[in-house]
C-alpha cells in the first residue's frame, strides 16, 4: 500500500491534472446541456458559453490544485490567464480544424458507429497533452509564477 501512495505522490500532478480535465468535461458538458436543453439557446451560443465556463474552471484548478501557482498579484494572474487563454484558443482551433482534416485523409473510422471517431480521440489526447505541456512549461512556470 505504500508503493501505492509513493506512485501516487510522486505523480500528482499528472494524477491532479487529469482528474481536473474530467471535471472541466463535466462543466462543459453540463454547461452546454443547461444552455442548449433547457434555455433553448443556439448550438453555437450555448457551445460558446460551456467553453468559457469550462475553460474559466480549468484556468482555477490548474492555477490553485495542479500547478499550485501560489501568486495571486494581478500581474501575475494576467499574464497567466492571458496565456491560458491564448494556449486554449490555440489548442480549440487545431482541435476545430484537425479532426475533419483527418477524417478528409481517411482517418474515418467509426467508434460506437459515429463516423470519424477515431480522429476525435486521437486529436483530443494531442490536444490533452499540448494542453498540459503549454500549463506546466508556459503558464504555470515556477520561475515566471514567483514574483
């Protein structure tokens, strides 16, 4: 059992990071069923806003759970948010062009019958990863976080 706890401490943060990332599904996915199903808002204005509480949520629990950035100055803050925000876009835009772009090339097959499934998890584990690439390294950098 004490093996198990060392794992375990010695991979928090990635254990941190991907319990978090399920919760951030969680908001987005709830978000858009609350905006969409019962506000009968757009599919675009109810996608728009699970992505803006989602990705406020993850900006929260990587900063104080994940990363632990103890700073809470505002020039701090800014400049973490700024690039939070940024690397996200960033990642939602190859998301966005990356999934039928595979599925044009022949990356169509099906999982569950839905057409071009393996694209969609294929590109949404890079985009996991870049994800947490661009917070550990860019965002949530020790160095830049202790001012």
């Amino acid at each position: 059992m004490e093996k198990i706890f060392d794992l375990m401490k010695k991979n928090r943060e990635i254990i941190s990071y991907l319990f978090w990332g399920v919760a951030t599904t969680c908001v987005s996915w709830g978000t858009y069923t609350i905006f969409a199903g019962f506000m009968n808002f757009r599919v675009v204005t109810a996608n728009l806003l699970s992505w803006v509480f989602a990705v406020t949520f993850a900006y929260i629990t990587n900063k104080i759970w994940v990363f632990q950035s103890r700073s809470w100055k505002s020039d701090v803050i800014v400049r973490e948010l700024g690039l939070f925000l940024s690397t996200r876009f960033a990642t939602g835009l190859f998301e966005l062009f990356a999934v039928p772009f595979l599925v044009f090339v022949g990356m169509d097959q099906t999982i569950f019958g839905i057409k071009g499934a393996v694209s969609k998890v294929l590109v949404s584990f890079l985009v996991v990863l870049l994800n947490y690439v661009f917070s550990k390294l860019l965002i949530f950098n020790k160095e830049n976080t202790a001012r």
